[in-house]
C-alpha cells in the first residue's frame, strides 16, 4: 500500500491518568472530547455552517450545539469512543471533561460506538429529562422524537428517568418517557445512520492503522510529539493523519476492535494486524456508493474513480459484513458469512503475506509473546485473553472485486463500503 501519510501528526496537550494492569500510568490524550472529525453535507456550529477546511481545529465547547440538516456527522469523544448524528439532528455538549463527558441529544437520531472504555471515563447521552450512562463497550442507538429511545445494540448501559432506573443489555432498548421498560431491539429495521456509521468505522480504522504504522517505522520522528516515543508504550490518544484528513485514534499497544468488525492496533502490535485491503467509502462519497447500490442491486463493489485504496484491519474473530448492511441483522448474517468463508480458506494474513495473530482484543499483558516498537520478533502475537495464531490467504468471497492485500493475497470486501475518501 502506498502510504499517503507523509507529514508529522499535529497532537494536541492534555493529560490524563488512568489504571492499566493495576499500576497508574501516564494516559496521554491529543485531542480533547468534542472534536469533529467528519461532516457530510449540511452541519453547523451554533447555526453557523462549518466550513470544510476548518475541520480539523473545531471542537465542541460546552453549551456549544452541532447540528445537520441533509447531513451528518462525526464527533469524537474521550479515546476510542466516537458520536455520528444522522440527518436532521442536534446535539448539545454539556460538559467536553475527560472525567464525565457529557452530550445531550436535542433532536433527530446519534450512534455511539465505544471501543475503548477505561474506568476513569464516564460517558452519559443526556436525551429529553433522561440520562443513558456507558457502561461498556459497544455500540448505542439514541433518537429525540415524540418517543425518544435509548438502545444497546451491542453492550450494556444504565439508564435513569427521574426516580426511575433500568440496565439496558445487548439487544435491548426503552422508550424515554413514562415508566422505564426494557423491551427487544428491533434488529431487522432499516437504518441509514447504521450503514454510514458502519462505513465510518472502516475509514476510522484505516486511518488508526496508517498512523500505527508510520509510528512504528519512524520512531525518531514521533518521538518528537511531547517527549513520547513508540519504543515500548506509545501514548494513546488522537493524532491528525493529513493523509486522510481526519483524527486517528492511536489506542495503547494493544488491539480494539469496533462494534462493526475492524481493528485498530497499538503500534506495539500492529504488524501483527490481519488485514484486508479495500476502498474507503467511509469519506466524501458515501452518498455516491448509496446511490449506485440503489441501480446495482446485490453488488458489493463500486468501481473506484479517483478514490481512496488503504489497508483496513479486522476483528479476526468476528469480521466485518460483506456489502453495505444496511441494519444490524443483515451485518450479523453477512459477517458469519465472511467468517466461514475465511476460516475455509486458511485465515487472514498481514500487509506483508506473514500469517496473522488472533487477537482476543485488550492490552498486551506484559512480554505475551510480542516484542514492542521496531525490535519485535517474528512471532504471532498474542493477549493476555490467548493468542491463537492464523495462517493463510485471505480469500475473495462472493465474487468481490479484484482489491488484494500488500502481501498479494485478494481480499474479501467489508461492509459500509467505501468510495472516494477525503482528499
């Protein structure tokens, strides 16, 4: 893969500190809570159009509001948590802290996919008098109607109404009103915002891999960023990729996985990272892959005029769907899809065609088989949760267009699709 990141990333201060393994730690974080990473269409700041090269320096104050009216966009919270509204939406930002951040939903309809949840964030959606608090990872479903709802379509969240509480599992939601009752998720539902934030997810992750592994092959150069170097624990954070025109989260050395099936690895372990190489519909031309889907019913693979071609890791375990998903029943039959046809033929392999690790997703505990920054060995990598290794060539499931891996090996395409990407 050519890499198009050729500048220095641009890393905001701030400091956090949080447990992990037990032992406090420096959690570094570049951006604060409330940067928006992404618009399509019409979105506005306190009803004032944001222009598009003003993305990258505008955030969420509290009491500021984001709105969209054919549109939608990204909002990106504490690390490895991102906030999309759909069209037609606004949101209020209460309070931007690290500690307890806090969004209030005003109208129209948000997703949230939380991929990294540490103890010391508190993340709450506050929608018409109800509070909703994260309470894992996973992926929440809000509206703001005549019958605002709360739903987990994958995690765990508590929700509280007045004098009223109730626990939301997956698959469940509430209407926010009256008596508090959890009811099933209608999985099966047409969902726009969904299948953009599935697309989303893919360019986010791509973005997070290139950022991960220019970090690793240029240590010197990112060592500059507020005195933390990538030999051992990188700072985990987010880092301006100019190359995609878009934050990256940079989780610590580690893998996370999205809601959605993608990866994002730790620079410490990205080597390792299965991976499928494909293009990004996740950017400027989601609305075009709608589009031609529409007159090319079933297809999976827009031809690619001028856009973006990255490497995408994926969840070893759970990959993504396959075509544009449009709910999350159709994602779940089309990853199991993918995930048969892949263990069929052998399992993922890397950018370079070395067999890839199966990651169970977390930290890396201590020296469990890796070795950190560029000195690592060859071996598979694994967590403290195991560490299966997988070998093979990524097939080309289904009949999908010919994009293939660095390693040469052709690779199945992901959900949500890609189109242009951000120039």
């Amino acid at each position: 893969m050519k890499h198009v990141w050729q500048t220095a990333a641009k890393v905001l201060t701030g400091f956090f500190t949080v447990a992990m393994c037990a032992m406090p730690q420096a959690y570094t974080v570049s951006a604060k809570p409330g940067a928006i990473n992404y618009i399509e269409g019409g979105a506005y700041l306190n009803g004032q159009p944001i222009p598009a090269k003003q993305q990258k320096s505008t955030f969420l104050n509290a009491n500021d509001t984001l709105s969209t009216d054919v549109g939608k966009a990204e909002v990106l919270l504490t690390p490895g948590v991102f906030l999309r509204l759909g069209d037609n939406s606004q949101i209020r930002m209460v309070s931007p802290s690290l500690t307890d951040t806090q969004v209030e939903l005003h109208r129209g309809e948000a997703m949230l996919e939380v991929d990294e949840l540490v103890k010391e964030n508190h993340i709450s959606l506050l929608d018409h008098g109800s509070s909703v608090v994260i309470q894992k990872t996973g992926l929440y479903r809000f509206t703001a109607g005549e019958e605002p709802t709360a739903a987990t379509v994958e995690g765990k969240a508590d929700v509280y109404l007045g004098d009223d509480h109730i626990q939301l599992g997956k698959g469940r939601e509430t209407v926010l009103s009256g008596r508090l009752r959890a009811e099933k998720f209608d999985a099966k539902k047409e969902d726009d915002l969904y299948a953009w934030s599935n697309a989303r997810s893919e360019y986010d992750s791509a973005a997070s891999y290139q950022t991960a592994r220019n970090a690793t092959l240029n240590t010197n150069s990112y060592s500059a960023w507020g005195g933390y170097g990538f030999n051992g624990f990188a700072a985990p954070g987010w880092y301006w990729n100019s190359g995609f025109n878009s934050y990256a989260w940079l989780p610590m050395d580690g893998a996370f996985f999205s809601p959605f099936g993608y990866g994002f690895y730790g620079p410490g372990v990205v080597a390792y990272a299965p991976v499928i190489t494909t293009a990004l519909y996740g950017g400027g031309g989601w609305q075009n892959w709608q589009n031609w889907q529409k007159t090319h019913p079933g297809a999976v693979n827009m031809p690619v005029k001028g856009g973006q071609v990255a490497a995408v890791p994926v969840n070893p375990k759970n990959p993504p769907a396959m075509g544009l998903a449009s709910s999350p029943a159709a994602a779940a039959a089309a990853r199991s899809q993918m995930a048969r046809s892949i263990a069929s033929q052998g399992g993922f392999r890397t950018v370079t065609g070395a067999p890839a690790a199966t990651f169970q997703g977390g930290r890396i505990a201590g020296s469990s088989g890796v070795r950190l920054g560029n000195s690592g060995s060859s071996r598979s990598a694994s967590t403290s949760g195991g560490g299966a290794r997988s070998s093979g060539a990524v097939p080309s499931s289904g009949g999908f267009a010919g994009a293939r891996s660095s390693g040469g090996f052709p690779s199945a395409h992901a959900s949500g699709g890609v189109s242009g990407g951000h120039k």
